[in-house]
C-alpha cells in the first residue's frame, strides 16, 4: 500500500510531499532523531565553517535517499543510514571547504582589524577607516564586509511555538496571560546570564534531547563535567527566577 506522506524535517528543513510506501515512510520518521544528533556531532568539528541546521537539512535529504534505497541484507536501517547521513554531510562540507576556509579567513581578517582600530580610536571604526587600515578602496572593502555576513531568515515554523504568548490560546484569562508573559521574561534574562558553554548544553539537553554521553562527545569532555555543568546552569538560573516563579 502506497500512500502521500509529507516529511517532517527538523526546524528550516523543508521536503516536498513524497509518495513512498509505508515501510520506507516508518523509516524515515523512526531514524529522523538520529539525524540531528550526527548534525551536532559533524558540527562539533567543524561549527565555523556552517550551521548545525544547515547539516540536518542535507541528513535529511540522504535520509530519504537511504530509506529508498535500503535492503535488508542483515544490518539494521539505522547502522546503513548513519554512513549515508554521515557521508553525505561530510560530502559536502568538503565540496564547500576552499569557499568557507576563504570566508573565515576574511572574517577573521576583518575582525581582527575592528578590533585593533578599535583599540586604538576608542570607538567603532568607520567602513573608510577599515578600508584604509587593510589596503583596499572603501567599495572593495563594503563588498568583502557584505561577502562574510552570515545570511539567516526565519521560516514561520521557526518563529511559532505552543509556549510563545503571542501564539497564546485567545481564550486565555488576561492574568494568566501576564504570568505566563512575566515568567517568559524571565526566563530570557536568566539564560542570558548562562554562559555560551552552559547554553549549549541546556539546548543540547532539554531541545536536541541529547544525553550526557552524548553532549560529552559533542563538546569534547566527560559526562561527569557535562552533568556538573548543567546542574551549575540550572541552579544559576532558579537563582535569578523571581521568588515566586513555578519550578
């Protein structure tokens, strides 16, 4: 039995509908975890040179390649589409490598002069003042700054979520709205205390539903340091809840 199916790909990942029998349909949707934690684990390695959902969104694609192609011929679909995602994600960070290593140099050379001139003037230096500092006419500099800027946009799946207020139930009484909304407040200005390593692993754990284990291998330490970390994160974040926020 054949039926039409749409995919669902993690966050910006975006595949048409597909028609594809039920086995190859269970597949997908049973093995679609696991590409997210081979997107964090091939990021850990190379995270300045693209984005961890860049890497899910190409896991994705040889995800549904794999189910497609599979047969079983005694390994189980998980071990045959980790190599396929894997590869796939590894294929194309090596097609891409000479355009992003030339990227991240012009970064880094761009930055690197911010930061001296502004070192040196006390204040942000201007498009000319950074041009003239690395030799180059003010348009060749503005179309390199332009160059190296990161693009990002945000799909309308991305920006909804269940527990935004602006996506609220309209039926909500007006005072649980407020302490839903105060409560989201602050929880904001409580992770933006966490430091970046604290951040990460709180989104590894609670979002990507990583385990210890595995944000170890993500981050390069123990699970004994990840675990100590995070509860650090925690009680660094109840102690700046208000006093009569939920737990």
């Amino acid at each position: 039995m054949t039926q039409i199916v749409q995919i669902s790909a993690p966050k910006k990942t975006k595949l048409p509908a597909l028609s594809m029998p039920n086995d190859v349909q269970a597949r997908i949707t049973q093995t679609i975890p696991l590409v997210r934690r081979i997107a964090w684990h091939v990021h850990a390695r190379v995270a300045s040179a693209i984005e961890v959902e860049d890497l899910a969104q190409i896991g994705m694609i040889a995800l549904v390649e794999a189910a497609r192609c599979y047969e079983d011929r005694g390994h189980a679909f998980s071990t045959y589409a980790s190599l396929r995602i894997r590869g796939a994600m590894i294929d194309h960070l090596r097609k891409e490598a000479r355009i992003a290593r030339s990227a991240i140099k012009h970064r880094r050379d761009v930055e690197a002069t911010r930061a001296k001139l502004e070192q040196r003037l006390r204040r942000a230096p201007s498009d000319l003042e950074m041009a003239t500092e690395m030799g180059l006419s003010l348009g060749t500099y503005q179309d390199l700054a332009a160059a190296i800027q990161p693009l990002r946009d945000t799909a309308l799946d991305d920006a909804y979520s269940d527990h935004l207020m602006v996506f609220a139930d309209a039926a909500e009484l007006p005072d649980a709205a407020l302490s839903r909304a105060q409560l989201a407040t602050a929880l904001h200005r409580a992770v933006d205390q966490l430091t970046e390593r604290e951040k990460t692993i709180l989104q590894l754990y609670f979002v990507e539903e990583l385990n210890l284990d595995e944000i170890g291998m993500v981050l390069g330490v123990g699970p004994a340091r990840v675990c100590q970390i995070k509860k650090a994160a925690l009680t660094k974040m109840r102690a700046l809840m208000p006093d009569d926020a939920d737990d």
